[in-house]
C-alpha cells in the first residue's frame, strides 16, 4: 500500500516531495497525543505542533462543524467571529500590541510582516540568522536558509551566525549575546551603506529551527539596544514557542524578555485548521494598511475564527499551558536520564526538548538520524533539527501525559542503547 502511495504521490505531485522517514507512515487518524495508521497501529506523536491540543480534539471539530453548517465567507461582510476572536487573542499580549490581521498561513503571516516593516520604517533590508526557517513565499524564502533561490541570496538580505551551544559566538557561552548582537550591527551596517536600509529583524524567540540553543532570558538584550537605536523593528515569529507551549509564559517574546513591534502566528492556532495571523501596535498596523491594499479571501472566515477560538478556550478549560510546564519538566528530568556518549547536550523548554548529539566535538549528523528511524519503528514519531540535523527534536501536543512521557523514554533509552559509542 505504501509503495503504491509514493508512486502515486510521484506521478501526481512531481518529484521531491518530502516525507518523514525512511519507512513513510500511512496515516489515516489521530486522536490526543496519538496517530494510526493504515494497518490500525498506534504511533505516540511527539513531533507535532500543528495538532496543538491534541488530534482532532472534539471542541474544535465541532466548533468547525458548527460553523461552516451555519456561514463561511469573507471578512468585507461584518462578523463578530473575527472580532471575538481578536479580543480575546489581544488580551494575552503585551507592549502594546493591540490590532489582528488574519491569513491562513505562517508564511503569509510572516510576508505580512516584513511589509509592515518595511512600511514604518521606508526601507527594505532585512535580517535573520543563517540557520532558520520562516516560511515559503519569495519574500520569507529568502530570509530561510534551506536552498538559496534562483540567481543568488538577495542584496537586500542579511543573515547573521546563528546561535550555538556546540561552537557558541564569541568563543562561550557568556560571550555570546553580545557576539550575536555584534554581528546583528554590522549587517546593519551593510544593509544602510548597500542603500536598502535597514527595515526589520525577524527571529524566532527560542530559535527552534536552530536547534533551540540553550539561549537565556536576556540573551537578546544587547541586540534589541542594537536594533531601536538603528530605528528598525523587531517581529518575533510565535509560529513554534506560542500558545502556551513553553509553559512557563504563553509566548516566546516574554520568556525571552523583549518587546517585539510585530508577532506571527501559525500552525497551534486553529489545531489543524489552516489559520494564522500578525499582531503588531497601532501605529504598524495604520503604517502598513495605508501603504498597502491588502486583502485575504480566507483570512479571518468564521470557520477559521471559530476554530481559532475554541483552540483558546481549550488551553484555558483544560490548563494545557500549565500541563506544559509540569509535563515538560518531567520530560526534561527523563531526558537527562539517558546516559550515551553521543549526548553533549539536553535541553527543554515546557513541551519543546531537544538532545545534541556530538562525536568528538562534531556534530552527529547520522547517528541522530538512525535515533529518528529506531523510534519511529518503536511507533515514537519525532524529528531532527539544528544546521546539521544532529539534533533531536521533541514537541508533542500539549496533551502529552506522564505515562506518555514514560514511553517515550523507554523507547528512546532502547534506540540509545542501539547506537555504537
């Protein structure tokens, strides 16, 4: 059956469309923190953000049902569904950052968000790390690091060192954030003499994509003192650490301890249903409204605010940011249990943990890849990030419970045990 499948994806899709694992899973439902697949085995998720409250939580399948039973259409007809829901999402935010712009995407969200700098500020340069992922149109692709584009990375683009525990900026740890923040100004420089300016600076707040660094709160300090005084804005992208997942705050940006100008979000908002949306002050918002005439069919229809809403009150009703916290924290002390040679670092921050894997002071690209296969055939889905893939990536839905937690351990001890030292 699978192998139908991929010839048939082949056929119909083009070539290189990914998929997870050597062995593709045949999914074909989910319920909590759990996957089945065709053959009706179970597979526990600790990979997937995107189902946020759990697979098909029954609060948001019917508040969907409801809703598109009822009306769905775009947002130039008055609805109070957007409105709701962006009362209620403004209220969990800080620094004045106070006005909704809904799209289906975090790619489009994020789009949006360079406009919006580029509309206070009048100028189009941009900066990001150089190992990062903020999405797939042309104008966040060429802040991503994955392929360059056709004809070259941008002029009007800058991408700074990455943070890293492994090989950190500056020579340590100490020294790192204001390597980074050092780095942050010369691009800046760079982007002002090249003539573009420089518009804004997006990152995500625990850098997810970079393997999670083991960054502290105040780490970005040095470089926000960097960015206000150049006159730039700063648009943290929540997509990953938001919505309670970090547990100990509701957002990335505050854990970390700065102000952003605009935030992004994506996948965990509608809990499967694609909905996403921007945040930003006031004065932003009036700042890119007037500059540009947008508009989103989809953006903001009350089947996605509906869903939106319901992903809400299900983290509030079933204390899902608390469960994060409580849960993460005892995910993180079974991690640090599993004793291997390979392991140079484990790290988590709620229900987002990551083990480094290193050999020799390198990174342990391959063997991080087999701990992926070995769990996915012990029917434990997760993933691998960091510049070279060495590091192992856990974020299941924030339903996960101890003996789920317990599972997974126990797997993974297992898949250890079977990697050479």
């Amino acid at each position: 059956m699978e192998n139908e499948l991929m010839a048939r994806r082949a056929r119909l899709l083009g070539p290189n469309v990914p998929t997870f694992y050597e062995q593709p899973v045949h999914i074909t439902r989910g319920a909590g923190a759990y996957l089945w697949d065709a053959q009706d085995q179970r597979y526990l998720d600790a990979y997937n953000n995107v189902a946020h409250v759990g697979h098909c939580h029954p609060r948001v399948v019917r508040a969907i049902a409801d809703q598109a039973a009822t009306l769905n259409t775009h947002t130039r007809y008055l609805h109070e569904g957007i409105l709701d829901y962006g009362e209620a999402l403004v209220a969990r935010l800080d620094h004045g950052l106070n006005q909704l712009l809904m799209t289906c995407t975090g790619s489009e969200a994020n789009d949006v968000a360079l406009r919006m700098a580029q509309a206070v500020t009048g100028k189009r340069g941009f900066i990001a790390t150089d190992n990062t992922y903020h999405g797939n149109t042309t104008a966040v692709a060429h802040l991503s690091t994955r392929r360059p584009p056709i004809g070259g990375w941008p002029d009007h683009i800058r991408r700074v060192p990455a943070p890293d525990s492994l090989a950190p900026l500056g020579g340590s740890l100490d020294a790192q954030p204001r390597a980074f923040a050092a780095n942050v100004a010369q691009a800046i420089a760079e982007l002002e003499t090249s003539g573009h300016g420089f518009a804004g600076f997006m990152l995500c707040p625990i850098f997810a994509n970079e393997g999670m660094p083991g960054v502290t709160p105040g780490f970005l300090n040095p470089t926000v003192e960097i960015i206000r005084q150049a006159g730039g804005l700063i648009i943290a992208d929540e997509v990953q650490p938001g919505f309670g997942r970090i547990g100990s705050h509701f957002w990335g940006h505050d854990w970390l301890g700065f102000a952003p100008d605009v935030v992004t979000l994506g996948k965990p908002m509608g809990n499967g249903h694609p909905v996403a949306g921007v945040v930003a002050r006031a004065d932003v918002m009036a700042a890119f409204r007037e500059a540009f005439g947008y508009f989103n069919t989809f953006g903001g229809n009350p089947v996605s605010c509906a869903a939106a809403m319901a992903v809400l009150q299900v983290i509030d009703d079933e204390e899902l940011q608390q469960n994060a916290a409580e849960i993460g924290a005892y995910l993180l002390q079974g991690l640090r249990s599993i004793e291997h040679p390979l392991i140079a670092d484990t790290r988590g921050l709620g229900l987002f943990a990551a083990i480094e894997l290193a050999r020799d002071g390198q990174p342990a690209s391959a063997e991080a890849g087999q701990i992926v296969e070995a769990m996915r055939n012990r029917h434990v889905l997760m993933g691998r990030v960091g510049r070279a893939q060495h590091i192992l990536k856990i974020r299941p839905p924030l339903v996960f419970s101890r003996q789920e937690v317990d599972f997974l351990i126990d797997q993974l001890r297992a898949s250890f045990a079977e990697i050479p030292a």
